[in-house]
C-alpha cells in the first residue's frame, strides 16, 4: 500500500521541516497531543536512509530506532538500511501522516503564532515549526581544484562497479573505512588517504581492526598525515610528510563528513552561536530557537558538531518540544 502524500484541508497546527525518522518522531508527538501537522521535505520519506549504502548496517539495535511506540520488529542483532527504510515507511501509514514531499522550503514569514512557510509550491500558514532537517545533504568540501570532476563523490553506494579500478577513499571515519573494505573485498584497489596520523579512533571497534590489518598486508594502501592538494582525470595529487606523491585514481570518494544546511537556517531565522561548533542558536531544555515559536529537534541541534544527536538520543526531542507546544 503506497504511503498517501496529504495536505490538510486546514492550515496545520505545526509544520515539521524534514521527513527523518527525528521529524516523523516530532509529528507524531504533537498529533497524539491533538495538533494538525504537516511534514515538509525537499526529498523523499527518510531522504537520507535513501541515500545511505546499499544494505548498510545500523550501529544501534532495533528498540534504539524505533518512534512512535512502534516495534521494530527484525530477525537481526542490528537493522539493515532497507528494514529501516521498510520501518519507518509503515510508521508513517500507520500514523495517517501529512506529508509534503519533494517540496523544498525556501523562507518563514510572519510572526510568532502567525507563520507562513513559503516552499517552491505554495505557502503553509501555522502557528508552530519543527526544523528536524538533519546534516546528510550538505557534505564538507575538500575546496581543492577538480573536486566538482564527475568521477567525484561524497556518497558512497556500493563498490559492485569498482571491480578492478584504482579507488582513493579521502577521510579517516565509519564512512571511510567501510567504503576502503567493501571496494577491496569487491576487486577494487583502494587508497585511503588520511588528514590524521592514524585512523580515527572513533571507527567502531569491530571495523577499526579489520582495516588496519588489510593496511598491513598492504591490500590497501594508506597514506597518513596526508591532504588533497587537486584531483584530475584518473589521478590524484597528494602532499604527504614525504613530499608531493600523484597516485592513479579512476574514482574518488571523498568521504569527508556533512554538515547542518546553515542556507536554510538563515532563511528561517535561526541564529548560530560563536562557538567552534556553529551550534544553531536554541534552548536545551525546550529546544525552542532564538526565534519564538521555531524549535530545533535531532541532528541539527548540534551545528558542526554531527557524532552529538542521533536517532535513539534525538528521538526525546521530540517529546520535549511536543510538552512545551501542547502542555497537559
């Protein structure tokens, strides 16, 4: 049964500004408190999971992921991409939710309690607004020559169409660890290229060691300590603590990190503290934002600071926000 894409026949209550698990989260707590909502979202349901590696594994369980008080229900340990996709997809059925999609936000008018969403389709009139727009849309440029190059990418799918080609994976990272692995476990040649003296300690404990050990038998080559310096067509130029190194490249990923889409926060109104984290201006106890009436909820309240919220702990945003809106 496909998901019903719905407006409401009267100006919603709140609008929630993304359609990730932490903004499905949001609408469904401010519904049970008796508020019409409208979800908005540039992309798809779940845009980012999307977006994620074919049959990617979450780090968290099950119970962790779930939103609404809906069971997640998995024959595994941890939940692949597809089962969260499969996942969140019912909740928002079962929940009879607004949804919006492709749709882009492109301002807020108005005042507090008087509020017009304008998006490249129309305008929503409200009284509240959820932004829970998270950070997988906007990645950390490497701003070397030739990063734009077609056979340059920040995301990474799967490694099938890589069998026999010289990859350099750039970043230090889940995502980069797990990218130079599945390439070589598929045919690839991967080098992975390292800003750091050493691969991040922060990679799960049961990746971390495969990767080091593949390094070491030189399946794949590393290069730490290691920057950018430009990409060409089938190479790409490195300056390491040895002096300046070419290696053959016929594709890159860039792998680099993402960050909050600071455009749309400055559109809506939203100001960032001064500090190194860029952290949207926000109360962290309502997690109402500088502009009355406007919260933050999930990723987002982080600023730059992405490893800070994920689902299973930005999932109670939701229920603050929702107690602060619609007290009992």
């Amino acid at each position: 049964m496909p998901i019903p894409v719905t407006s409401s026949p009267t100006a919603p209550d709140a609008v929630v500004i993304g359609a990730g698990p932490v903004g499905l989260a949001c609408a469904i707590e401010l519904q049970r408190r008796g508020l019409r909502v409208t979800i908005v979202d540039k992309g798809a349901l779940v845009n980012s999971l999307i977006g994620y590696p074919t049959n990617m594994e979450f780090f968290s369980t099950p119970e962790l992921l779930e939103i609404g008080g809906h069971p997640f229900v998995t024959a595994n340990y941890k939940p692949h991409r597809e089962e969260g996709l499969d996942y969140y997809q019912r909740v928002a059925r079962a929940e009879h939710l607004s949804l919006r999609l492709y749709e882009r936000v492109l301002r807020l008018e108005g005042e507090p309690g008087r509020y017009r969403v304008v998006t490249d389709k129309g305008d929503i009139s409200t009284r509240y607004v959820v932004v829970a727009t998270g950070f997988y849309d906007v990645p950390v440029l490497l701003n070397v020559p030739g990063e734009e190059l077609p056979h340059v990418s920040h995301y990474y799918k799967e490694p099938y169409q890589h069998a026999g080609q010289r990859v350099v994976v750039i970043g230090a990272k889940n995502s980069a660890a797990k990218a130079a692995l599945a390439l070589t476990r598929a045919g690839a040649q991967a080098t992975l290229v390292v800003r750091g003296a050493e691969v991040s300690a922060s990679v799960k404990y049961w990746i971390r060691p495969d990767l080091l050990n593949r390094i070491a038998e030189g399946r794949i080559q590393a290069h730490f300590q290691t920057t950018v310096q430009a990409i060409r067509p089938g190479e790409v130029e490195l300056r390491t603590p040895a002096g300046p190194l070419t290696v053959p490249a016929d594709y890159v990923y860039a792998l680099t990190g993402y960050r909050p889409d600071y455009r749309l926060l400055d559109v809506l109104g939203i100001s960032t503290q001064p500090d190194a984290a860029c952290t949207p201006t926000h109360n962290p106890d309502t997690f109402e934002t500088n502009r009355p009436g406007v919260y933050l909820a999930g990723t987002v309240c982080g600023g730059l600071n992405t490893s800070r919220w994920f689902i299973e702990n930005g999932r109670h945003h939701a229920r603050v926000i929702a107690a602060h809106v619609a007290p009992d």
